[in-house]
C-alpha cells in the first residue's frame, strides 16, 4: 500500500509542483543511512521520501504527534517524535535502534522549519552523532522552491516549481581512541560539512528565486508585437466580410484586459501567468465570431460544434509547464501560436468548406511540432497530450483526415518553424 500511495502522491507533486529530482542514485539503497536535509516548509518529509525505493522513517517534532489524524499517519509511515527543546536522549537511542537494524533514517538538522530563506543559524548535531555512532553514510538533501510552495504560517500549498538534490553521501569519521572532549568536535566538524553540502545547491537556487520574484513584480509590461495580432486578425475580418459586433466585441475585451493590466493591475505571479493566458482564452472565445465572419452560414454548424472552449482549455493546459521554466520559450511559444492561428484566418477564407476542426489540428500540430524542437519542461507530456487530442479529431472524421487534417497540420509545423527561425526582441530588451 505504501508503495502504491508513493507513487499516486508523485504523480500529483510532478503535475502541482513540476517537481524535479537530481542525485537519487546517492541514497544507499540497502543499509544504515541519514537522509538530511534543509527544512523549508510542510512538505519536506514527503518530498524527500517519493523518489527513494526504501522505507525512510523520520524523527518529527513531538507535538505533530498529539494532532488528531496526523499523529497517528505519521506514526503509520514510520516517524517517531522528539523533543526539540532539549536533547531528548530516548529519541537518540531510537534512531539508533533504526540504523542498527539497517533502516534509512530522515532527519532535519535545524530541528524546525527554516525561519530564513537559507538553513538556520545554528544546527542541532544530532544528525551527525548519530552517523558517528552508527558509522553509516550521511546523505545531504538540498530542497530549493517548497518554501514558496508552502511556506510558515499559511494554510495550503501553492504550485510552485520545487527541485530536491541527494547530494554523495558524507562518510563519518571514526571515533576509536578518541576521547570524550574530542567527540562533540568532531560531530560539529561533520555537521559544518552537512550545511555545506546543502547550501551549495541552495544558495544559487534561493538567488533564481529572488531573480523570478523580482521579475513578477516589475511593471507591467508594453504591449508586446503579438498581442496585436487581435487587431490584425480584427482587421482581416473586416476587410474580408466588413463590419461585425460580434467579431469586434472579444477583440475589445481582450484589448481592454491588457491596458488594464499595464495601467492599473497591482503586478505579481499571478497576474503575470493571467496575461500570459489571455491570449489562447481569446484564441478560443473569438473563433465561433470568426466562424461567422469567414465561413459561409451552411457550414457554421459544423464549425461551432468543434467546441472552441475545449482548445483554449487544451491550449492553457499546453502552456502549464513554460511556468517553471523560460519566459522567453513561453513568449516565443504564443507568438508562434498566434501567428499560426491569424494564418489560420486566412487558409479558412480560400477554403470555407472545412470541417471546423481548424483551430484545434493547426493549433496543437504546432504545440507537438513546438515540444519536438525545443524540448521544454515536460515535453513528451505535451506532446503525448496533444497527438491524443488530434487523434481524436480523425475517429470523428476519418475520411476526411488526409485532406483537411494534414492541410491544416502542415500550417502548425509551419508556424513552429517561423517562431523558431525569426527573432524577436523580448521586454527586457533581450533578443529571444
């Protein structure tokens, strides 16, 4: 059942957090070992075990296990409690109990979540004496990211990219004909190489960090070239079938959401990742008014029954991972995307007698092509994702699938390919 429950509890972290793990192959998969680690947030202990394909049992703060339905699934899983206010010496000899019988043990050394963004000051030294006392490897884990996951004081966890590094394990020096004084040296010499261990990952992740908060909070920024692109395609449509409210109306809206956010819109994560986004939700709204303005009233039917609303959803979902990753594979992403949806436009005006499937076979054609090329965070998921979605287009319309699905497809793969070639400059005037 554990390991059932590790692997459902994985899948979720990859998807919420778009965790990542770096060193597995460090941890010791048989024998005593200490997995330690920096303690950032609420999450660290689940963390730390996912990957690992042995039973971790961890020392946990005493009053954890006096919480109703924590404390007995805490218990469940292996951990057992500690009195962090002093050196309980009973749970000393507990966890060395565990590593005597062989057992991986996990242990935090700032006996406490982090109060900084870096590890505490001051490290307790039990990690290192027990390692001493047993004699077994001291694994260092570096968590970067969880803290804005999941930082003290709030409720639930927010999707956050996290990375977790096993770092080679630290061997204990032996204790044989040393004598008593020379003992806690030598567990503080051994714990000063823990912190070290784990902070040279940290450190560089925590100043990544700063820069990306930093960048979510700069003003907002001028209207980028692609996001004209609905005044173009607004204009196309009036050229080709004059005058239409109902074309002119999410072109509006749209424009109206993005003066707003560079005008008046306190600026943070959020409302970063909305802009982003806003582009594919007009995508999605204004094709049914496209439909009407292009597309001969025979034919609308087909075309508004292709569920416009289901491609901007398939749309964001494809944009999910570029989060975590590069602004500038995510700009480079919807300028490309938009391109190919105003090319679109224009393939459906010569050849009105399409199905409808359009916007979706040319849209995700570019995602596929886009993930093949540049091979961003979670790729293969995209593209699985999006070859199952068009696949879905050919079990509706079979027959017609050499003919209009590739027409369109071959659109999506050109569009890549001009998001690819061409170079734009980026808001921070950085060539992208």
């Amino acid at each position: 059942m554990l390991w059932a429950l590790k692997l459902i509890v994985h899948a979720l972290f990859r998807v919420a957090f778009t965790l990542e793990y770096v060193g597995v192959e460090n941890v010791p998969l048989t024998g005593a070992a200490i997995l330690a680690g920096n303690h950032p947030s609420y999450l660290d202990p689940v963390l730390i075990s996912l990957p690992v394909r042995r039973r971790i049992r961890f020392i946990a703060w005493d009053k954890l296990f006096a919480i109703p339905l924590l404390g007995p699934l805490i218990r469940f899983f292996g951990a057992f409690p500690v009195d962090t206010t002093k050196r309980d010496q009973q749970a000393f000899l507990q966890a060395l109990q565990v590593l005597r019988d062989g057992d991986a043990l996990g242990i935090f050394p700032e006996a406490g979540l982090s109060k900084e963004a870096r590890m505490n000051a001051l490290l307790k030294s039990g990690a290192a004496r027990l390692a001493i006392a047993a004699q077994c490897p001291l694994v260092p884990v570096t968590i970067a990211g969880a803290r804005a996951a999941w930082p003290r004081g709030q409720w639930l966890p927010l999707p956050r990219k996290i990375t977790v590094k096993y770092h080679p394990p630290l061997r204990p020096p032996a204790v044989a004909g040393a004598t008593a004084a020379e003992e806690p040296a030598l567990a503080q010499a051994l714990t000063e190489q823990l912190r070290q261990s784990i902070e040279r990952r940290l450190l560089p992740a925590l100043k990544v960090g700063a820069k990306r908060a930093e960048l979510y909070s700069r003003p907002a920024w001028a209207l980028r070239s692609y996001e004209r692109i609905p005044v173009w395609a607004w204009l196309a449509g009036l050229g080709l079938a004059g005058a239409s409210w109902a074309l002119a109306l999410p072109t509006a809206a749209y424009l109206a959401y993005v003066l707003l956010d560079i005008w008046f819109l306190p600026q943070g994560r959020m409302t970063k990742v909305l802009r982003d986004l806003a582009l594919p939700a007009w995508l999605a709204a204004s094709y049914p008014w496209a439909v009407a303005a292009f597309v001969a009233p025979s034919a609308q039917a087909a075309f508004l029954d292709a569920k416009a609303w289901l491609l901007g959803l398939v749309l964001a979902s494809v944009l999910f991972p570029f989060h975590w990753t590069s602004y500038y594979d995510a700009q480079r992403f919807l300028r490309g995307l938009a391109i190919g949806y105003l090319a679109l436009w224009w393939l459906e005006a010569i050849r009105p007698e399409g199905l409808g499937y359009g916007p979706h076979v040319l849209s995700l054609s570019f995602a596929v092509a886009y993930a093949v090329t540049v091979r961003h965070l979670h790729w293969p998921l995209a593209m699985v994702g999006s070859l199952a979605y068009l696949a879905l287009f050919w079990l509706l319309s079979p027959a017609r699938w050499p003919l209009d699905m590739l027409y369109y497809a071959g659109a999506g793969v050109a569009a890549c390919g001009y998001a690819r070639v061409v170079r734009f400059v980026a808001h921070d005037g950085r060539l992208a």
